[in-house]
C-alpha cells in the first residue's frame, strides 16, 4: 500500500505570552493517508485541524514527531513538498479585483506555469468551476459557490498529487457545496489524494476514512463502519414528541440523577437522540417519565447511528486518544 501522508507523534507546543507557560494544539498523533482517498479531518474548533495541516505543509516547525509527505521528509523537505501539493485554506485568497480568469492566471504563474501550459489550464479550470462564459467578470461579483469552486482551480493550477482543504466549503449553501464535492470525486478519481477538514457531518460522511481529532488528540480514525463499530456504547433512540426542550431536560435530570442509564442526548433538527444500553427497558422509562410531566411523545424508535452520533461519542471518550496503527482500531 501507498501512502501519501505518514505521521508519528506529531506534536506543537505554543508559548503563551511571555511566561513560561505553553499550550499543546496537538499532542503526539500518528496516523496514515492513502494514495488517492478522500480522507476527512474532524473536530470542533481549537482541536488542532489546521495546525495539523500547516505542519503537513512544511508551512510551521513540529515541536517534536515527524511527518513524511509524499515521500519527503518535513519541515527538511519542504520545499520539494510545496511543488507537489495543493492548499485551499479557510479563507483563501482570492484578489476580488481581478477576474476569474486573472486569478487563475496569477496563482498559474506564481507556480511557474506559462504560454500553452497556462492557457490549457486555465481553461480547464474555468470549465471544472462552471465559470465559462464568466471568466472576465470580476471575483468580487461571484457568489459564494463559485467562488469556493475558483480558489479550488487556483488550489490546483498545478495539477499536485495531494490537496489540503481546510473548511472548504464554510459559509455557502447546500447546492454549492454538493457541486464543490462533485469536483472533489472528480479529483479523487483522476489519483489525487485529497485531505479535508469540515464542519458538516453529511460532507463528512463522503470521506472514504475519516479521523477525529480533540485537544490536540486523534480519538477515533477508520472507515465509517469501523468507527459506528467501535466507538458508539448502546443503541441511539430516535425521540419525536411536542415539547422536545422540556424532554431534554427531564432525561438529563433523570440520568443526572441516575434513575435511567443514558449516555449521550442530543438535538437533531427538532427530534432528539437518545444513547441506551437496552432499548425495551429504555423504551418504558422514557415513556412514563415524559407521560408523567405531560410530554407527548408522538414516534419513539431505534435508529442506525449517524455520523454525527459517533463523532459526539467520540468527543466523549477523548481521554483516550487511539492511534491509527494500535490493534484496538
């Protein structure tokens, strides 16, 4: 097997201030990338994601561990690693004076592309963005879709074999982002390996392996199926009832209490999930303590766990990270 990122115990330490104290944005992670997955990069914010990928870029100095990219050795190497990868970062710069077209010719020359190999390019990206027959309008005037969609063919001018994305679809709607992961698969088939960071769990679960990353600590990484195997405790009950605020309560207080066995509880749209350790014991519990405080409970059911029930489960169980190379994955 191939592997186009390879990383052990890979750990940065800040100063804070002018004292002696210090700040571990990430602790000791070992983990492996394939040649050419989607592999997706998820915690919440401060967890240590684009830190992470600023050391996977060369771009910032590990206080200890090693990284191995493509084959080259960082931060030693990294310039050999610049000329073979791509980086669309949360905020990517993109000069909203010039055109669509302009930009891509920018970043194309700044990565040392000219005459025909530019020109080929150019327009290869203009098409991929959807951007034919807007190429000379001026960025500013995009929207937010078509924007993500230029700084990703800015991202690639220069065809690299892996691209780092970094909240790439932040702040733009659900069409857009369902265009923008259409390009993505269309990277990933061509062998480009691509590692990315986001927010959206149903962006997430169009990752071909996935890690989570807390305080600094990789606590979970495999495919999905391992991860809903291995990291969820019980079974997760799906609650529809008319006073969903109030339900939440009264479960939390109840297992506070410890009158029922719960683990996590947690908002879906205006459903809640419930985490059990035996469903028909949880069923009649939950039933009369939300019947005795007058809570209709329209539709109560057990459910295949969602992405997003394994990462709230694995943010819980972040006091012991697990590596990507031990024998409990």
């Amino acid at each position: 097997m191939e592997w186009a990122i390879v990383v052990k115990d890979l750990t940065k330490t800040f100063r804070m201030g002018r004292g002696d104290g210090t700040f571990t944005a990430v602790n000791h992670i070992s983990f492996e990338v394939q040649r050419g997955e989607i592999f997706g990069f998820l915690g919440p914010n401060g967890a240590g994601k684009t830190t992470t990928i600023r050391m996977l870029l060369g771009l910032m100095r590990p206080t200890s561990g090693e990284a191995i990219v493509l084959g080259h050795r960082l931060p030693d190497e990294a310039r050999a690693v610049h000329a073979r990868t791509g980086y669309m970062s949360q905020r990517f710069a993109l000069y909203n004076d010039l055109t669509a077209a302009e930009n891509i010719r920018f970043y194309g020359q700044a990565y040392g592309l000219s005459g025909q190999a530019l020109r080929g390019r150019q327009e290869d990206l203009i098409a991929m963005a959807g951007l034919t027959g807007r190429e000379d309008e001026l960025t500013a005037n995009l929207s937010g879709g078509w924007r993500q969609r230029l700084a990703l063919g800015c991202a690639i001018i220069h065809d690299p074999e892996l691209v780092f994305l970094d909240e790439p679809t932040a702040g733009v709607d659900p069409g857009a982002r369902r265009a923008f992961w259409e390009l993505i698969y269309g990277l990933a088939r061509q062998g480009t390996t691509v590692f990315v960071t986001t927010h959206y769990m149903d962006e997430a679960e169009l990752c071909q392996r996935l890690a989570f990353i807390d305080r600094g600590h990789i606590v979970a990484i495999g495919v999905l199926d391992e991860l809903k195997a291995r990291q969820m405790w019980g079974h997760v009950l799906e609650l529809e009832c008319d006073q969903p605020e109030l339900a939440m309560r009264l479960l939390r207080s109840a297992r506070a209490a410890g009158k029922m066995e719960m683990g996590d509880l947690g908002f879906y749209g205006a459903k809640l999930h419930v985490v059990v350790p035996d469903v028909s014991t949880a069923l009649d519990s939950i039933r009369c303590l939300l019947a005795d405080a007058g809570v209709q409970v329209d539709a109560v059911e057990r459910i295949a766990p969602s992405l997003e029930d394994v990462f709230i489960a694995s943010m819980g169980r972040a006091s012991a990270p697990v590596g990507d190379n031990e024998e409990s994955e």
